[in-house]
C-alpha cells in the first residue's frame, strides 16, 4: 500500500488544515491557500 502524499499537496504554511491558530486566541484563515489546506 503507497500513500500518495506528494500528490495531496498540502500547503506548508497551514499545514493543511486552513487556518492558523493565533497566539491570543482564535483563528485566521491562512492567506496562502485561501483556506483549502491545499497548494494552489
């Protein structure tokens, strides 16, 4: 069984959940992929 996780293409700033926890509370979402998790 191979996972395919060169082909997923997560983005590397959110590490592909979307958003970024913030230090004081909350969440934004990650500029970087517009929210998707993924590369664009």
């Amino acid at each position: 069984m191979k996972i395919a996780t060169a082909e997923n293409k997560t983005c590397t700033y959110c590490s592909g959940k979307g958003y970024f926890q913030l230090i004081l509370g909350g969440s934004e979402t990650c500029p970087c992929c517009d929210g998707t998790g993924k590369k664009k």
